[in-house]
C-alpha cells in the first residue's frame, strides 16, 4: 500500500472508487445491483491524486475516507460523474483524489462489452442531483493535455508492457487501476537508465509525488500490448514526466501526467578552520 514516501496512487486510486461504491449503496443501490439489474456501469476516464504530506505505514492506524459525489445527465454526451475524495489519518489529509466517471451500457451479459450512454430514467432520482439534467458536463482530463512548457529535459523514452489477466476485468478493461503502477515503472526506469548521464532526472525516484494525473481514451483488451512514451520537463520547482500510453499501433489511448518536487540546494559546508 506504500512506497517508501507515500500512499501508493494506485492503492489512492483504488480506495476512491470504494468510497464511491459505499456512496452508491447510500444512494440505495449496490455497485452489482447497478450492473445486474440496470444493466449500466460508471468507468474512470479521468483521475487526479493530489498528495498533501509524506505519510508511510508507520504513521497511523486507519485510514478515514469521505467521498462526495456530482452526477451530470447532459442532453447531447453520455451520464457523468465526479467523484472527490479526501483521504485522512486523523484530521491529516494525507491525499485528495479526483475521480471522472462517465456512464456505459452493459450490452452482453456474458461478456460485460459495454459502450457510453446515459443512465436509466429509474436511477436518476437516486443519483443525480436537482438541477444537474441540462448541465454541460465537467472538462474531461482525457482531453487536457499537458502544457507545452518548462524546460525540456530528457525525451524519447519508451516504456512497453502487455495487459495480463490482473490488469484487466471479466469484460472490457474499463476499470484500469494500473495505469499509476504503468506510470511509475516509466518514470523509474527511465531515470535509472538516464541519470548518470542527466542528474537533473534523480528527484524521480528520491522525491515523493506531487500530483499523479491521467485521463484515459480508450480501453486496452487482453493480451494487448502498449507502450508508455515519457519525456520530462523542468518547472524549475518541480519536475513533470509527461505520459503517452499508446496502443501496439501507436494510436494515444491516453495521456499522462507525474509532477515531484526538486529539492531545494543545500549551501555549501564552511570551511574548516586550523
């Protein structure tokens, strides 16, 4: 659940979508119920996770996770949702998390295939708030790339990797918890491979995360293979390791973005006297 800095994003991740399965059984219906008797699913296409602290398995208990929920039924786009959740020990938020989930219709009860589409009229009174129908929906982070600044730093690096059955669901690989550990194992192998030669790189893998952000076009299936494209840039404060998760045809399936903190320089020793 921790690296030696931090929550791990995905285990993040992953308790988001749990707080936003206890919100649906408040709502009174269960994730299961959700799909065996309305046929319908809400899948991540866009996630943020925002780290507040260092925090590792020594400094506290219990977790405490409260999750609020927006539902959006546009007139002209699939049912979306927005999910923020704030991750505690204690009154220490260690991390927030953004969650954006956009409805599918199961079409197969056999295989779980499914595609984008709007909410069943029986689930809007338990799930979308007064006022939200006509709403436009939020700006998905599937279509925010990263801006074209800072200084670049290291570019070019490829990072393959094929989707085994532990990445993927009963169905369609909607549900894409491993994308972080996909980022991570970019940005880690990249600096290891690249340090000696640009030191610039090492806060990649001394520094904690800052922020861990991607948003998802696309679904890989089974057995597909991909491939993450890296390059990082500095924000002099900062640095950020820029994601392309690509398809084996080269097609963007998604993008991504890892920001960690550059120490600040540490002034020199005084010298010694006598």
């Amino acid at each position: 659940m921790f690296t030696a800095h931090q929550l791990k994003p995905r285990t993040a991740v992953s308790l988001a979508f749990t707080g936003w399965a206890h919100w649906l059984r408040c709502r009174g219906v269960s994730h299961a119920a959700l799909i065996t008797r309305h046929a319908t699913g809400f899948v991540p296409v866009g996630v943020r996770v925002d780290y507040d602290e260092p925090h590792d398995f020594l400094d506290g208990e219990a977790f405490s996770v409260r999750t609020d929920v927006d539902t959006w039924q546009p007139r002209r786009f699939p049912t979306c949702q927005q999910v923020r959740c704030d991750i505690r020990v204690g009154p220490r938020r260690l991390a927030g998390v953004l969650l954006q989930m956009i409805c599918v219709r199961i079409e197969s009860d056999a295989s779980l295939a499914a595609r984008p589409g709007t909410m069943p009229a029986a689930l809007a009174p338990l799930l979308l708030a007064p006022g939200r129908a006509a709403d436009p929906p939020p700006r998905y982070l599937s279509r925010t790339p990263p801006p074209d600044d800072g200084e670049l730093v290291h570019d070019g690096h490829a990072y393959p990797f094929t989707i085994h059955r532990g990445m993927c669901e009963i169905g369609d690989q909607w549900y894409f918890e491993s994308v972080p550990d996909l980022l991570g194992a970019a940005r880690e192998t990249l600096v290891f491979a690249h340090a000696r030669a640009t030191p610039a790189l090492l806060p990649g893998l001394s520094a904690p995360l800052r922020r861990v952000q991607y948003g998802l076009r696309r679904p890989y299936g089974f057995l597909d293979d991909g491939t993450v494209r890296t390059r990082v840039r500095s924000l002099g404060a900062s640095l950020r390791f820029e994601h392309d998760l690509l398809t084996a045809d080269g097609d963007l399936a998604g993008h991504a973005v890892e920001t960690v903190p550059v120490p600040a320089a540490q002034p020199p020793d005084p010298p010694r006297q006598g």
